[in-house]
C-alpha cells in the first residue's frame, strides 16, 4: 500500500515521498480501513515541518490528522462489518491507503455523505464550536473579533456567531478574501494593519468585545489585543505567521488584556466518551447543510503537490488528498 512518510523536518513538498508499505492486517478487535479522503491542515504541514506541538517518531512519520475510508478487513470480535463508513481515529496519520484501527475507537459515517466533506468534518468545525465558549456567556448583540477570517475555522466562526445573535469583526490579510466571508455570515470585514483599532471601535461605535480569536500570531495577537475591552480575552489557536505572539505590557498591565490558547487535542483528551460522541454526531450532521469549500484535490501519489497547494495563500477552501477507496 501506499503511504507518504518523511524521515526528517523540513519544508513538506521537500521532505515527504511516497513509500510502498506492507499491507496491514488486522488483530483481535481491530479493522482495516482503506482511505477514501484525507484533509491537508495547516498543522499537517506543521507537523512535516518540525513545528507543532505533536513530535511524530522519525524516521518513516506518516502524517495527516483527520480523513475518513472503509472497513476493508475485520479482526477477531471486532464490531464492524466490511464496506462500512469510518471517521479515521485523529492523528492515526491518515496519508495512508490503508490503516489499522482498534474497531470501538471508531465513528461509523453515513454513506450519502461526499468522502472528501467527511475528511473534513471534525477538526476544524469542533474547533470554531469551542473557540465561542472561551468566554462566559457571549449575549445575543455582542461582537467579537477574529483573523485568519476566510480560514475554515474562520468561516466556521462566522457562520456560528451569526446563528447565536454575534455580531463578528473578521480580520483579513487581503481585501478579495471578504465575499466568502460575508458569504459565510460575517458581518463586518477588516483587512488587518496598524489602524485596526480605530477600525474595530468605528464599526462597533465603541461597544465592547471581549472575545478575539487569533490564528496568526506574531505581532497580530498584539493587535488584536489593542481592539478588545479592558479585562478581555485574546485566544491564541493558530500560529500561520510562524511568529511567536507579541502582546505589549501595556496590554496586560494596564488594560487587564488575559492571553489564553485552545488546542483541540487537550479539550479532546479532557472530555468524556459521550460528550465526544454527542460533538461528532452534531459535526456530522452539521455537513449536510454546510459543506466546507475544497480548494482542490489530489490523488495519495500526488502528495507533494498537495502540500504545495495546501501551503500557497490565497485559496478558497481546503486541500483534500484522495486514498484507494476513493470512489468519486
Ligand atoms: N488549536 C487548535 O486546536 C486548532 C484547530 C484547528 C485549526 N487550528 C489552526 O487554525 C489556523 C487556521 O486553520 P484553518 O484550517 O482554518 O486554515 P485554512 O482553511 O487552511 O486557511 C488558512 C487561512 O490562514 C490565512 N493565513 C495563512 N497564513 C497567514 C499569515 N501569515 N498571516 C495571516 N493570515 C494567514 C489564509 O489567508 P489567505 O486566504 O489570504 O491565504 C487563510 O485565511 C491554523 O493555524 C490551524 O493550525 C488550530
């Protein structure tokens, strides 16, 4: 079968090949799933570049967090049957024609559902859910602000705040990436810069927010920082500038401002078996009504371009990568 792997860090498209690996079999209370659609993440490609938070033993690492296939083997006592529908477990490294997994671990999938939608229903929508509870009791009519807008956790964002009654500030690095924001329900569309707080107070006319949500890093958590209410809260859940995030002493000295991350693998690890179960049912059923965009797609073999596209700015939707079970 084939999986891609890299022995060392580096740049993705660089360090990732395609090996031909041994078919795996199953053992008691496992399956086999043959992969139909992985999702190429930022973390992915932070992951093959050395900077994430997870450290895969190297060499011969198999990357991809999420991805969805078919049972195509069933161990002794295993509670799957062949052909059915399967969330990979997350971080099993899902780049990968076919891998092993413990049968009760995983999230049976309806079949009507398009493979490449499923390889991206959970991180990324779990994510925007939890990042609006990371303050107490956001009301109707409050505004809270976030960059990396046109994200997938961005859009996601948007789309959720609007259903609760929040207004969103959505911060942009390019002026063309707002229609698919407003298109998503954002409200109010901002490309980010040195005046964005100025920016922010004018069309909130001053109201409070206490809520910014940062996916860059860098000298941007300082900015967003300078936009929220004394005493409020930036949450730091991404870091595509690659920066370190910068938050000046004026900020948490005088304004009070609370600096705090989100990292989904910790709320997963923390929370119960049926409060997981509960959120994965609602993320699945959340797909049929709002599929994510996919910027492209390509075939497993084709990994290095697929990384390469994942890494270029200015895309509409994900990368998806397409295993041996993909079937259209
Ligand atoms: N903490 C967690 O548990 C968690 C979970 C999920 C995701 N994340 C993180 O959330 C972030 C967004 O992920 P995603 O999947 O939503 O992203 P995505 O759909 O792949 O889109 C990437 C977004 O980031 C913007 N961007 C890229 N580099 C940037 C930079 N240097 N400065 C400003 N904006 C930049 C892109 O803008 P353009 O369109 O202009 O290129 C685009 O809006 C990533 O850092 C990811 O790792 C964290």
């Amino acid at each position: 079968m084939r999986a891609a792997v890299f022995d060392r860090h580096g740049p993705p498209a660089d360090v990732l090949t395609i090996a031909d690996l041994p078919d795996p079999t199953p053992g008691p209370g496992q399956v086999v799933v043959a992969l139909e659609a992985a999702a190429v993440h930022p973390a992915d490609l932070a992951t093959i570049a050395g900077h994430y938070g997870v450290r895969p033993r190297l060499p011969g690492a198999v990357p991809g967090i999420e991805g969805v296939g078919r049972v195509v083997a069933v161990g002794a006592g295993a509670a799957l049957t062949v052909g059915q529908r399967v969330l990979l477990p997350l971080g099993v490294g899902t780049w990968r024609d076919r891998v092993v997994a413990t049968a009760r671990t995983l999230v049976t999938v309806p079949d009507d559902l398009p493979a490449e939608q499923l390889a991206l229903a959970v991180v990324n929508p779990a994510t925007a859910r939890l990042l609006l509870g990371q303050v107490d009791r956001l009301l109707p009519g409050e505004w809270i602000l976030q960059n990396a807008a046109n994200g997938a956790v961005g859009r996601t964002v948007a789309r959720l705040a609007r259903a609760r009654g929040l207004h969103t500030l959505n911060v942009v690095r390019r002026a063309t990436a707002g229609l698919c924001v407003r298109n998503a329900g954002g409200d109010v569309v901002l490309v980010d810069g040195p005046e964005l707080a100025h920016e922010v107070a004018r069309y909130t006319d001053g109201a409070p927010v206490r809520l910014a949500l940062d996916a860059v890093a860098g000298p941007a958590t300082d900015r967003l920082a300078r936009c929220v209410v004394p005493g409020g809260t930036v949450v730091v859940y991404g870091a595509l500038s690659g920066q370190p995030s910068t938050l000046g002493a004026d900020q948490t000295i005088f304004r009070d401002v609370r600096l705090h991350g989100f990292w989904l693998t910790t709320w997963l690890q923390q929370a119960d078996d049926a409060t997981r179960a509960a959120l994965f049912t609602d993320l699945v059923a959340d797909l049929r009504d709002h599929p994510q965009p996919v910027d492209a797609r390509f075939d497993l073999g084709a990994v290095a371009a697929a990384v390469a596209a994942a890494a270029r700015g200015g895309r509409d939707g994900k990368v998806v990568l397409r295993g041996e079970a993909w079937n259209g």
